[in-house]
C-alpha cells in the first residue's frame, strides 16, 4: 500500500522481499533512498543494511517496521540506518521522512 501512495506522490519504488533481492537491487541501482522492514523470508534488515553499508556507505537507510523496542532501534541505527519509523505511521509522516533524505 505504502509503495503505491508514494508512487502516487511521484517515487519510484521497487520492492525487494527478501534479502537476497534486496542486495542484488541496492548494487544495481543508483538510489536516492533505502526503506527496509525488520523481517524478510531469508533474513533481517539489519543484515540487509549490514550489507548495503558494506559497499555503499551514502545513500541514507530508513527503516519502516512494527518492531518498536528500543535496542532494534538503535541496532539499525548502529548497521548505519539514518532513521527508524515504527508502524503503523500515518501517510503524511512517512512522506514527511522521506523527504528529507529525497524529492519526489
């Protein structure tokens, strides 16, 4: 749903649901912004983020999950996530966020 409202508001979004993808995507492409979730089919958006740092240390991460403790948090923010929503957020806040790391 997310993905097709901030189609809506002019962001290519392409979706990766595992981490595999999600590695192959982020090294293929030039994004502006990373939005992860916590959990994937084959692995966590911490090691998603851990990779992605690995090689690309710029394009700023955003997490977008329901996990809400206070150590996931920081744990993303410690892979080198710049921002950790919780869901559910309201349209209006997401897109705020997003754009501050990117205009549509």
């Amino acid at each position: 749903m997310m993905t097709a409202l901030l189609g809506l508001e002019g962001y290519d979004v392409p979706t990766a649901e595992s981490v595999a993808e999600g590695i192959s995507l982020a090294l293929s492409g030039n994004f502006d912004l990373v939005m992860l979730d916590w959990v994937f089919k084959d692995g966590t958006g911490i090691e998603l983020c851990t990779m992605i740092r690995s090689t690309d240390t710029a394009t700023p991460i955003l997490f977008y999950s329901g996990m809400a403790l206070s150590g996931d948090m920081d744990n993303a923010i410690r892979a080198g996530a710049q921002g950790f929503l919780v869901k559910p957020v309201d349209f209006d806040e997401l897109l705020r966020s997003v754009s501050t790391f990117v205009s549509a």
